[in-house]
C-alpha cells in the first residue's frame, strides 16, 4: 500500500488532476423530489443523507477516470446555505459525514495517493455590494458560516480546503479567515486553495480584475491560487498568462467544458474531452506554475480520463 504523500508535497513532484462536476453527475439518476431530504427538491448536499450511495459512486466514477483529488459533495453546505434547509444547526456533523464519504472513497485506491478536497461554494451573499437583499448580510455572520463548514471537513479529514465559485472578493477574505480559524480550534492545520470565477472580460461578478483579486489574498496564508467555473480553458488563458508570471503561488486552472450556450432555457457546454484535453495541456506546456487542473461545469469522467492522458503524456515525454 502506498504511503500517502502530503497534498502540498504530491503538488511540488506531479501535477494533480481535480474531478470534474457533480450537480450533472447527481441529475443522471433522475432524482424525484422525495430523494431529497424532507422531499427539498434541488436539495444535492442533503443525499448524504438519503442518496450516499449515489455519491459514493459519482466519486468512485471520477477516481476510476484517474482523478487524484475528488471535491466533497458540499458546494451549498455553509451555515447560510444549509439553514435555508432546516440544517444550519447540523452543519459541523453535516460536513463531516459528507468528507468522510469522500476520504472513505479515497481509501480504496491503494495504487497512488487520492485525495478528498473540500468543496466551499459562495455563501448566496456579495458583502462587497449595496444591493438591498444580497449586500446586507453581517460580515460576521458569513465568516461564522464558513467556520462551521471548514471545521466539518476539517474533523471529516479531508486534505485541503478548497473556497470555489467565487463572485466576491470579500467573501474570499471572509472564507480564508474563517477556514484560519476553524484550523486553530480543531488543532489540524490544511492547505487552503483560494479560488476566484471570472468572466470573459477576465472579471468577478462585481468588477474585481485578476490583479486586484489576486493582490488582496495572496498574501493570507493560501497555499494555492485558482480559477474555476464560468468560462472555458480559452477565456482564461490571459488570467492564467498573467497569473503565472507572478510566479509565487501555485495555480489551479478548472474551467467549464467551454462557455455555456443557451438552449431552450437551459445552459449547454459543447467542449468535447479531446478539446478540453488539449487546451489544458496547452496551459500545462506554457505556464509552469499551473499544478493543478481539472473539470466544472459541464464537465463528466469522460472529461476527466481525457485530462488523465495529458497528464500522463506530459509526464513520459518529461521521463523520456
């Protein structure tokens, strides 16, 4: 059996391979209203408890395409998120029956290390914002949400907390600071991978540019800095360029299979896994501080094992 190298460790000595999307993953099963906790339609987070046979899968699906690091299936289980589903007073034990199911199907690749990450989707909030409703939320009180979350990954043993999808730059800050101090009170430090979703135009939701989002976090004690969702591989590649002559922190690159197309009211990604394969290991050839790739939206194993061949190609034309 493998002895399991740290995260931070396995990422200086390969690169590391993310999964790809779980929301698509989780409608493959056709999920009828009474799947969901309390029949909460739209309720993912909750088939821990109802479904973890389905997630459990999804995982192993993700794995068996080569994946090194699958994301816990708690994207919407911050405090905020989990009270508006009757949860929020559960959300430490919640999270850490969801990482547990992660790190549990980690465990039965013994080959090479696998790792669980855990997943920290927005809080729902832009604190940075005026808006009437979404800009009123106490800064307190979404840090407090965060801490719960992270100390429930943190006690479910994941191997890194990861803070995705993000829209406002502010909450980045709020996030780190609480997954810092859900550290403290559970005595076991992690790496934190701080990631920012730009538009096309190479923005946040609220105007925030690359510089200024990576300018205000690098400096908070992340160990990796990374884009995921909103766009494909091709409308990052000037934030990617820009981050990677920084040359200081790590990045992860994790881009939808391309820009979502509008088709009859539901969003459709088109990157085929031969394209997407090729555009990230075209980032894997030109940005040398990109360590860590993978797929969001839009994204499914096949994806992933596409991912996998690239890695893998980079790695024998290296040996050879």
């Amino acid at each position: 059996m493998t002895t399991k190298k740290l995260f931070l460790d396995a990422l200086e000595n390969q690169i590391l391979l993310f999964d790809g999307a779980m929301g698509t993953e989780i409608q493959k099963y056709n999920p009828k209203p009474e799947d969901f906790p309390n029949n909460q339609d739209g309720f993912n987070d909750g088939l821990v408890l109802t479904h973890p046979e389905w997630i459990k899968q999804i995982h192993k699906n993700y794995l068996d395409a080569g994946a090194d690091c699958i994301e816990t299936n708690s994207f919407g289980s911050n405090k905020i998120k989990l009270d508006e589903y009757g949860y929020g007073d559960q959300t430490v034990e919640f999270n850490k029956k969801i990482a547990e199911i992660a790190v549990e199907a980690c465990s039965k690749y013994t080959e090479k290390p696998r790792y669980a990450i855990g997943s920290m989707g927005p809080s729902g909030y832009l604190p940075s914002s005026n808006d009437p409703d979404l800009g009123q939320k106490p800064l307190d009180e979404i840090r407090d949400a965060f801490e719960l979350q992270a100390q429930g990954l943190i006690l479910g043993k994941v191997d890194a907390l990861l803070i995705e999808t993000s829209q406002d730059i502010l909450e980045v800050k709020l996030v780190i600071e609480a997954c810092h101090e859900a550290m403290e009170k559970t005595g076991k430090k992690i790496p934190i991978i701080a990631n920012t979703t730009l538009d096309q135009y190479g923005k946040m939701l609220l105007g925030t540019n690359i510089q200024a989002a990576y300018t205000t976090i690098s400096d908070m004690g992340i160990d990796v800095f990374g884009l995921n969702c909103s766009t494909g591989p091709i409308e990052m590649t000037p934030s990617v360029r820009w981050l990677d002559e920084q040359n200081e922190h790590n990045l992860l690159v994790v881009p939808n299979a391309g820009m979502p197309e509008n088709q009859g009211g539901q969003a459709v990604y088109k990157m085929t896994p031969e394209k997407m394969g090729a555009a990230l290991g075209d980032f894997l050839e030109r940005f040398k501080k990109v360590r860590i790739i993978g797929g969001c939206c839009g994204t499914n194993p096949q994806h992933i094992a596409a991912l996998r061949k690239v890695i893998d190609e980079k790695d024998n034309s290296v040996e050879g």
